[in-house]
C-alpha cells in the first residue's frame, strides 16, 4: 500500500471512528469528525476539552497522549475533540464558536499563523509560568509563535520546518539556482502550501526575509524584491510546474514514485518514506540550500478565555508540551518537537504494534535529528498580523498571476510592483484587494 493511499484510510478511518474511554467511574468519549459533545448553557461540561482538528498521525499519537493523561488524572479527564480534518475548517469553526461566547473548549490546538487573530479577538487567556515547567528548554522560534503584543498566549507543542528530501544517488543541490533549474517536487496547488514555499524561493533567491514576521505594510522597493522571487520560482524546470497540482500528499508520491528525485516538504515526510517499501531508507535529508531559510509552521496549545477550568487546562497544557510527551510524538508520531532537549534523545519509539520496516534505524534518525535541528534554527515566521488569512489569500492569487502569466494562461499578468505593494499592504491591514 502506498503512502498516498495510507494516508487516506487513516483520514477516512478518522472521520467515521468514534472512541470511547473508561476513565474511573466516568466515561470520556473521543469525538471524531460527524460526532459533537452535548453541552449545556455556553458548554459546561465535566472535565476537560481540547479542541484540535484530526489526528492523522502514526497509530494516532496525540490521542494516545490524551489517554496517558486520562489514566494519571482521573478526576480531570480530558476529552479530544477532532473539529475538522481541513485546517481552514478548524480554524472558523472553533473562532465561529468562542465568537458566540461558547466555554465549550478548554484547550485549543491553534496554527501559528492564527494566534494573533486569535489573541486580538480575546479569544486566549494570558500564559502562567505554571504551564511550563522548563522555558529555556523552548527553541526560541517556537516561543515567539506563541507571543503577540507582548504577551504570550499559547505553549509551542509542535513545529514544521522545510527540508530537502533526496533519492539516493542523486546529489543534493549546492546554491537555490541549481535547485530550481534541476527543479524539484513541491507544494505548489492554490492552499497555505503555496504561501510556505513561494516564501521560501523569495528569502533564500533575495537574501532578504521580506514578509516575515510584523509586517505592518509593503513598499514598491520590497514589492519589487517578492516579484524577482516570484520570476525565479515561475521559471523553473518542468517538475515545479507539476507540483502545481500538489499539496503534500501529491508531492510525497511524485518523490516516492521515483517521478522527481528532489523534493521539498514538512518533516512528517521521513517517517512516511521510511515505511513505504518503495523507498525505504533509499533517500536523504537536508536543509534547504543556503542560506537555508525555511517558513516555520506547527502548533500551539492555548487555554481559551471562556474556560471555567484554566487551572486545569493549564496543567494539561503543561503534561502535552512535556518533554517526555514531546519526545513520544517525535519518535513515534513523526511530530517536530518545540523542545531543544528533545533533539538530543535518539531513543527509538518502543511501542510494539511498529515493525523494524516502519522505523528509522537509530543511527539514522539520529542524523534527521540533526538536520531537522538545524532548519528549525533557520526557521522564520510569516506575516505576524490578525488578518493573516486574508493575506495569504491575497498572495496567493498574486503568487498565482506570476506563475500563470509566465505559463502563457490567457488573461493572466504579472502585476507591476506598485500593484502587487498596494494588494498587500491592504491585505495585512484585513482589506480585500487583489492583483
């Protein structure tokens, strides 16, 4: 079975499960995709409630955790509630609900790119130092995806970093220049994907990290810069104008296949290679070509402001953001931990439903390790704003002009810097504009 199709049964086999759990005398149901929890008033309701969207993971991780915490704290048992397998989805359906003034989530799973919105609606409650048992051990990066206006809101649980994926005997490429010539597998279809890795072809080809973190707005100058970027990506070779119809999955088959021999993706990718038999341990991994800046993505667990339970959510937050949680979701999960300490653990996962096929041998995945350290070191953030999903929708259609105009679509242009500045200056400040 292919990687393509595994991911796809356990999507599926996601959105049709419900599971129940014993826990004490109570009983705490995991609700899956099509199930809901049946609140009273705002949503009052025994024990706690995170709020995520499906857990896709290897033997599905984070549920796993949820039910460590549940055996360990019976009388604050905690309940999964999986809102949507689309991040999209999750995220206005979850905003939908605190909008309405629901207490139904204790803790929330937020993207990144949503914390400032998030915080900006009053939708988070302020971190205590209690929810952290050790700060400095936080990679810096993550800590900061967690920060707005000065104030930290959430605990960094999980990250994403872009990294090179390469068959062996091929030869990893030395400069951007040869990568995009010899062009390589991408994720490049009309999503967030498309953001991530046209932001990356602009740093590393600029050498400027433009649009990366507070962006209050954008000149022609730097308009100008995004659009040399944007030129480079537009022209590369034949297998970048196929990733045009990829998301992750559809770049992780074109690699697996054997139809590009390079590829770009999230780090998710080497757990996935490593078990499907057509690949195996036949492929390396690199961080990008330098100077090696890479979009940082992942995850953060916040305590929502309508809570009647943060002392608890708190300490949950507390328990999932461990280092021995952290270290469980790396190894056997695939999930990028937030914690320095983390890297250095090679210990293999232990869980016995793995065969030796479908994991990394130690030395191995010690080396990934490494690598992956270094990209998240390397990491920046993308537009810091609570209006960041109307820009990358804005960006996204100018991304989609260049590259269209370059293909010869009928009715496509490249916009002039002037255009392409005042789009996204409006963008940034929650204005509808386009290229």
């Amino acid at each position: 079975m292919t990687v393509h199709v595994l991911a796809r049964h356990r999507r599926l086999f996601s959105s049709l499960a419900a599971f129940v759990l014993l826990v004490g005398a109570g009983l705490v149901v995991r609700w899956s995709m099509g199930y809901r929890p049946h609140f009273h008033g705002c949503g009052k309701h025994r024990g706690l409630t995170i709020a995520t969207d499906v857990d896709v993971s290897p033997d599905f991780q984070r549920r796993r955790l949820v039910e460590d915490w549940n055996r360990t704290h019976p009388k604050e048992p905690a309940a999964l509630i999986e809102v949507a397998r689309s991040t999209d989805t999750t995220r206005s359906q979850i905003a939908a609900a605190l909008d309405a003034g629901s207490c139904a989530y204790d803790v929330l799973l937020v993207d990144v790119a949503w914390l400032p919105e998030y915080a900006e609606r009053g939708f988070l409650a302020e971190v205590r130092d209690s929810w952290m048992d050790d700060p400095a051990d936080f990679v810096p990066q993550t800590m900061a995806t967690g920060r707005w206006d000065g104030r930290q809101y959430a605990v960094p649980w999980f990250t994403d970093a872009g990294l090179l994926y390469v068959r062996k005997g091929e030869k990893a490429p030395g400069s951007w220049d040869e990568l995009l010539r010899r062009g390589y597998a991408a994720q490049l279809e009309n999503y967030e994907g498309l953001t991530a890795n046209a932001l990356e072809v602009i740093w590393n080809t600029q050498g400027a990290a433009v649009l990366s973190g507070d962006a209050g707005g954008v000149d022609v100058k730097t308009a100008q810069q995004i659009l040399s970027g944007l030129d480079r990506l537009a022209g590369a070779g034949p297998a970048l104008s196929a990733s045009r119809a990829y998301m992750e999955d559809g770049s992780l088959e074109a690699f697996a296949s054997g139809r590009a021999p390079l590829m770009r993706n999230w780090p998710f990718a080497f757990r996935a290679l490593t078990a499907d038999p057509r690949v195996g341990s036949g492929f390396d991994v690199a961080t990008l070509p330098k100077p090696g800046l890479t979009v940082l993505g992942g995850w953060d667990l916040a305590v929502s402001a309508r809570s009647e339970h943060r002392a608890e959510a708190g300490r949950l937050i507390d328990f999932l953001t461990g280092r021995d949680s952290q270290h469980r979701l790396f190894v056997c999960g695939g999930f990028t931990p937030t914690r320095t300490s983390v890297f250095d653990d090679a210990t293999p996962c232990k869980d016995p439903k793995y065969t030796s096929g479908e994991l990394p041998a130690p030395e191995r995945f010690a080396q990934f390790a490494t690598t992956l350290k270094a990209a998240l070191y390397q990491a920046r953030l993308r537009p810091v704003t609570p209006y960041y999903a109307q820009f990358s929708e804005t960006f996204r259609g100018c991304v989609e002009q260049v590259l269209n105009a370059r293909a010869g679509v009928r009715g496509a242009a490249r916009p002039s810097p002037g255009t392409l500045a005042n789009a996204l200056t409006a963008a940034l400040k929650g204005e509808r504009g386009g290229c």
